[in-house]
C-alpha cells in the first residue's frame, strides 16, 4: 500500500489547516501546529490514510473511533472477518467516523480491516481481540494505567532543557515502552486535553484566556456545522492525534474524562466556578470524545439510565460511567467525577446518587475474583486545590497542607461520598480493596488505614497513582500549587511509594489469586530520552486476593 511521504503529509495538512489557522490561530506558527497534529510514524505498520485509531471492547462488541488525512465522501466500512460494518461520520465534513460492532464472538482475536468506497484497502489490517466471556476463567489479565497524556507539544532539546508540556513524540515513545509489556487493555485516567478557557489567577479571574481568546468560540452557537467545529479541531486534534496515532490498534483502551477535558480547570472565584460545567463547555467535551476516542459500552451489570448513559442515534453508550469486565477474572469501575458534580454543601456529591448506588452494588458483588475502583479524581493524596474530596488548603507560610483554614466553596459532601465509597471498598471480605486514579501529576501507592471515622484497619486500602504521560513543568502540584501530592489530615496513609512528580505508568497483573502491581518511571531532568526504551519498574508489590 502506497502512503503519504511526510513533505506530502504536511502539505496535505497545511492546506486543509490554513483557512482555520488564519482564523483561529493566526499568532500560533502554522507549521509547528501541523507539525504537532501528526501521528507518530508507524512501526511495521502500514496506516494508509489513517491518521489516528482508538478502540474499546468488551465480550461481544467493538467500538472503533478513526480519523483520515481527508475528508471521505462516502461512509468507510469496517470488516471484522466477514461481516461489513458501516462507518458512521462523526463531524460534518468527513475527516472523523465511528464503527460499532456488536454480536461478536467473546475472547476471540478478529482481523479487521477498514475499506473505503468500491472496496479500496485504506490502512493496513489488523487484529483486535474481544474480552472473554464474564463467565469464562482466564487466568491473566494485563493492564496498563496512566493519566494526563494532553496538552500542547512542548519542546524538548535534551537532558532537563524544555518548555511546556512534554513533546507528543516523547509521550508516545513513553507509550510504546508501555505497549511493550503487551496489555490486554488501558486506562487513559483524564486529562487528554488541555485547552482552558477561562483564567482563574490574577486581575482578570474569570476572563477568557489566552487559548479562549485565540479560539474565538462562539459561545451561543453550536459545536458541529460551525467554524467552533473548525476550532475544536485545532485546539484538541494535536493533542490526541500525533500521541496515540494508530499504536493502540490492537490494544482496547477506556477514556475518562477529568476537568481539563472539558476545557476548564476545577477552580473558582467569587465571579465563576468552573464546575457544574456550563453548557457550551459541556458540548465542547462531548464533542472532543464524540471525534476522538471511544465511549464506554454497554454492561447488563450497569444501569442504563445513568446519567450520560442512554441508547441513541450512536448507540448504548456511556460517556461518564464504564466498566471493563474480563471474565471473571477482573472487573473495573470507571467513573468521571466531573460531569455529575453538584453544590449542594452537606448533600453535595462528585457521582450521582444513582451512580455511587451503582458502584456499592458492584464492588458488593461476588462475580469478578478482583475489582478495581477508577475514579478520575484521586484518592489518598490533596494537593490543597478546590475540586478535591478532601478539605485541606495550603498554608503558603507553613509551606504545608492544613484544615484550619476553611477551603473556599469546598462542599463537605464531597467527603461523606468519599467515606461512603471507601466503607464499600473496604468492605470486600474476598478481594484486595484497590484504587487506581489518575489527575494528581504524580506516580504513588499507599495503604488507606483510616478516613475520618471510617476504620480501614482490618482491610486498608491500596490506593494508586497511576503516572502522567505529558505533564508540563508548571503542571506538577509542586510548582503550580506549592506543594506536591501530600495525605490529607482525614486520613490515616501509609505510603509505600512517596507521590514522584515524574512522568511514568502502571500495569496491573490479574492473576486468580493477587494483582501484582508494576510501576515505571521516567525522569526528564536526569535521564536521556533513550533510557524510555528500556524503563523497567521501579516498585513492585503483589496484592493477595484474600487477606
């Protein structure tokens, strides 16, 4: 199959970028922007005109997001060995489509292949296995964790010499070292973008930024169909696009969505709280996710009208709530703690009543040998900021984390939900109570003894955090906030791993009887980008199935 070179690549790029780049993001140089849209080159791979692919599965279903170096006149089809399945666009020009396969053969490898109009090749094939039955017994499954892989491409010019956010060809090396291990599935924990709209610092909190002003949004108006549409694209394409490309082809990977995904930082002021999410913002998220990457499928386990879950014209999906259930080996709880999140002080919540109703009932459950909760905001670790369970703000003179001071608009609700959570967790009598979270910028692991009244001590908690793939420099809590990731006085946390702001991931081992757990680490201020090739973990520890 013939390809692209990359001169043509970015000619073909510029020239379906220019109109917008004048538009949009006339100060932002236009080659760089193109050069940073661009997927990773392919390894013995032949991508065609494939430019980036991103699927979720679970026993008898796939769902594939895909974008095209052009738009497509007519709707590409998905084969799956032998039977079609038509694309279905998801923009309004063709560049983006989406194909939902459903009655599939459980725990079986499918070839696939996507064919465009009178049936031409428009990538290479290639395989994609489907989840084992839930009552099938397999005996290992692998999986692969990591948050905050968005954000605009750096630069990097050698051993702790960058600016901004990690390049994209660095988290996608970083990535591949992860691939590497072979996971049967991954986790992206929050944070694919990073494109907020408003400021919440300085004279102008509440203004639009400078990325929101670049933009030039228009509020009133919708996202599809508009030059918002033209926008979006800019903004969040070369953040997702050049860092996943069409590596994880064969690798089934769950998207939660966190704060900057809907392109607000968790903060408020007198003037504006970021979060409940308005609504054109709330748009813009489902937008991004619409294009970009996979929701989540539908379990018979989880109800079908929790909110932002419901059957419509692109399916059962869920957009917030998911759950990754590998016979009855493992079963994972994925939820978003953002879309839901309410104000209400004493009754105020992150998940909804129904959905914290949901995970209870699941993590009460006897049908998986592991369970593991997902949240995408942590738990353990308070970095001081607004948006977290726990009370705690910085004292800047003590240089240290304090609950005398009240947090601005924190609503103690927050925190009952979050003992009502750890009470469930704690509460398995047959399973290793787990946490793996995303959001914090950092990689760490602790044992949760205690959260306020709560008495974790016969089953304390293992709480994870998973590891970021891009963090700019002013994104690690010790630099933008003061202070790094620091257990909150309403815990009693034994940290086996003290959070390490450095970028890195985890992989999980479910075997029948422990999960073993696998941390890895990259250090840009002392480790050349060669040293990604060979990371190896830098702590591991097995959790028994029984304690």
């Amino acid at each position: 199959m013939s390809t692209r070179s990359p001169v043509d690549r970015r000619r073909f790029l510029a020239g379906t970028a220019g109109a917008m780049g004048a538009a949009f993001f006339g100060r932002f140089p236009l080659d760089a922007m193109v050069e940073q849209a661009a997927p990773p080159a392919g390894q013995g791979w032949d991508a065609g005109v494939v430019r980036h692919l991103l699927p979720t599965v679970s026993d008898s279903r796939i769902l594939l997001k895909a974008s095209f170096e052009r738009p497509l006149s007519a709707a590409p089809t998905l084969r799956i060995g032998a039977t079609d399945v038509a694309g279905r666009m998801n923009d309004t020009v063709g560049e983006h489509w989406q194909f939902y396969a459903t009655d599939l053969e459980p725990g079986r490898r499918h070839t696939l292949s996507l064919l465009g109009a009178g049936g031409t090749p428009l990538c290479e094939p290639w395989d994609l296995s489907t989840f084992p039955a839930a009552d099938a017994r397999p005996d290992r499954f692998r999986m692969l964790f990591f948050t905050c892989a968005g954000g605009p491409g750096g630069t990097y010019t050698g051993i702790g010499q960058r600016q901004g956010f990690l390049p994209t060809v660095i988290r996608s090396r970083l990535l591949r070292r992860a691939l590497s291990f072979a996971p049967d599935a991954a986790v992206a924990n929050g944070d694919h973008i990073y494109w907020d709209l408003h400021t919440w610092q300085g004279e102008n909190a509440g203004e639009l930024s400078a990325n929101g002003r670049r933009s030039n949004f228009d509020f009133s108006g919708s996202v599809f169909g508009t030059s918002n549409e033209t926008a979006l694209k800019a903004a969040a394409g070369p953040q997702i696009v050049p860092v996943y490309g069409s590596d994880f082809r064969s690798t089934p990977v769950f998207f939660l969505q966190d704060d900057h995904d809907h392109w607000e930082n968790d903060a408020v002021t007198d003037e504006i709280a970021s979060f409940p999410i308005p609504w054109f913002q709330l748009q813009l998220a489902r937008a991004t996710q619409q294009l970009y990457y996979p929701e989540f499928l539908p379990d018979a386990r989880r109800p079908a009208g929790l909110p932002w879950s419901s059957a419509s014209d692109r399916g059962e999906l869920s957009e917030s709530f998911g759950t990754i259930r590998y016979g009855n080996l493992a079963e994972v709880l994925l939820y978003d703690v953002r879309r839901t999140m309410s104000l209400g002080g004493p009754n105020a919540v992150f998940v909804d009543a129904q959905v914290e109703k949901w995970l209870v009932a699941r993590t009460a459950s006897t049908e998986a040998r592991h369970l593991v909760h997902a949240p995408s905001n942590p738990f353990g670790w308070s970095a001081g900021k607004w948006g977290e369970w726990y009370p705690d703000i910085l004292d800047r003179e003590a240089g240290a984390l304090t609950t005398a001071v009240p947090k601005p608009y924190w609503q103690e609700g927050w925190l009952k939900q979050h003992d009502r959570l750890a009470q469930a967790i704690a509460g398995q009598t047959e399973r290793a109570p787990l946490i793996i979270s995303g959001d914090l910028h950092a990689i760490g692991v602790g044992r949760m003894h205690r959260a306020g009244q709560v008495n974790l001590a016969a089953r304390p908690i293992t709480t994870v955090l998973s590891g970021p793939v891009g963090t700019s420099i002013r994104g690690f809590p010790s630099v933008v906030r003061g202070i790094g990731a620091t257990p909150p006085a309403h815990l009693d946390l034994e940290e086996a791993v003290v959070p390490i702001e450095e970028h890195g991931f985890t992989l999980a081992d479910f075997l029948p009887d422990r999960i073993a757990l696998r941390q890895f680490r990259w250090d840009v201020n002392s480790q050349p980008l060669e040293a990604i090739d060979r990371l190896e973990p830098f702590f591991t520890t097995e959790l028994p199935g029984s304690v």
